[in-house]
C-alpha cells in the first residue's frame, strides 16, 4: 500500500515538474527573441564571422554563470532597486549609441565596435545580465523549485545561443530586423525603469510581448538589396550570354 502511495506521489511529482519545466522554457524562448537580437547585434560588431560565434560561447558561458547568479540572489536582488536601474539604463545606452551611429547610404545604424575578442565577451555577458533582470521575476514566479528555474534557465540560454546564431544569420538578409531589435531593447529597457519608479505603471506581459512580436514582424518586413560590384555584374553579364 505505501509502495503505491509513494508510486503515485513520484508520479504527480514528475508530471508536475515536467509541466512547469516546459512552461519556464517556452517563457524563456518566448522572451528571449529580443536578447537574442541584441546580443547578434552586438557580435557583429567584431566584423568577422569566425569570431562572432566565438564571441557568442564564451559570452554566453559567463551569461550563465551571471544568470544562476542572479536567480541564487533573486530574493536579495529584488530588495534593491539600483539594479533595475541600473539595468534599464545600460540596456537604453545601447539602444542610444546604435540610432546615434552614423548612417549614410552604405552603413547602415551599427551598435559597438570591437578591435578584439575579449572586448565583446563583457558587453554580451552583461547585455543577457540586464535582460534577466526583467525575466528572473517571471521564472521565480512559476515555480519556487530552484532546480526547475535552474534547468529551465540552462536549456533557455542554449536556445538563447542557437536563436542568436540564427539572427545573426538573418541581420544580413532583412534591412530593418537590426532596428527592430533595438526597439524592442528599448522596450524592456522602459519597463524596468517603470519598475523602478511606479510598478504599476508596468505593462502585462502579454502587452510586451504582442508588442515585441509586431515590431520583429516589420524587422522582417524589407529584405535587403544586395549591390553587385562592376566585376560581379560582368560575371553575371557573360554567365547570361
């Protein structure tokens, strides 16, 4: 009698950890689409496409490392308002150096430059780190299980990885996708500055992320024209001959 009892208490206990691991990581992918941009964008800076992926590993290992971090200490956190603060603040800097770069007919806005590696490692890692600050409340939210949160936020930042490769990819075929994520960047940087002024003055979730979906939607929206130089256009001239 007490080997089913503890049979069926197993049982409930699994399939409710398995619900609640499933939803942390839908919530993580689903809020994720405007990190996954930003820190894409901010690996190009380094202009070259070995190191960008390289960039993005070694980044997203101390993002890691910063986001356990954080959801170890949430509680602690959470007392004091100077991060949120300070998060809202480094995310909208970014969001103000990129529309204030210098744009002309063949460059388009840019976020940071890097001469090396070890430059763009610190700014992806605390770029994820100011992102969490809006989403550790909502993972600490659905379930108090630290294990879950923890598992939850290790399969959300490999997503987060595989999605950033893909945006990478898709910076260089879509001409506003890269606009579109600074907005969005500036969205969670708005609502952490919200948090720290009035928190009921924040907007639903819900609203952020229809949002967010429409602003990637039109980032989506223009494909961008490649230039062919003289020497391709003659390729292609005596390829059609």
């Amino acid at each position: 009698m007490l080997d089913q009892i503890f049979n069926y208490l197993n049982f409930h206990f699994s399939v409710e950890a398995s619900i609640v691991l499933l939803i942390l990581v839908f919530l993580e992918a689903v809020l994720s689409a405007d990190n996954a941009i930003a820190l894409a964008a901010i690996a190009q800076g380094l202009e070259d496409k070995k190191l960008e992926g390289q960039a993005l590993n070694i980044g997203l290992v101390f993002a890691y490392v910063l986001r356990i971090t954080l959801l170890l200490t949430a509680t602690w956190v959470q007392k004091f308002w100077q991060f949120e603060l300070l998060g809202a603040g480094y995310l909208l800097w970014l969001v103000f150096q990129h529309f204030s770069s210098q744009e002309d007919e063949d460059n388009h806005h840019h976020g940071p430059r890097f001469k090396s590696l070890w430059q763009a490692i610190p700014v992806l890692a605390f770029t994820d780190l100011a992102f969490s600050l809006d989403s550790v409340t909502t993972a600490i939210a659905v379930s108090q299980e630290t294990w879950l949160v923890i598992t939850g936020t290790t399969i959300g930042i490999i997503t987060l990885r595989f999605m950033a490769g893909l945006f990478i990819r898709w910076l260089n075929e879509y001409e506003n996708l890269e606009d579109a994520g600074y907005i969005t960047v500036s969205f969670v940087g708005l609502r952490l500055l919200l948090k720290v002024i009035n928190d009921d003055l924040v907007p639903p979730q819900w609203l952020m992320v229809a949002a967010i979906g429409v602003i990637l939607a039109w980032g989506f929206s223009k494909r961008t024209v490649v230039k062919l130089v003289p020497e391709e256009e003659r390729e292609k001239t005596e390829v059609s001959k």
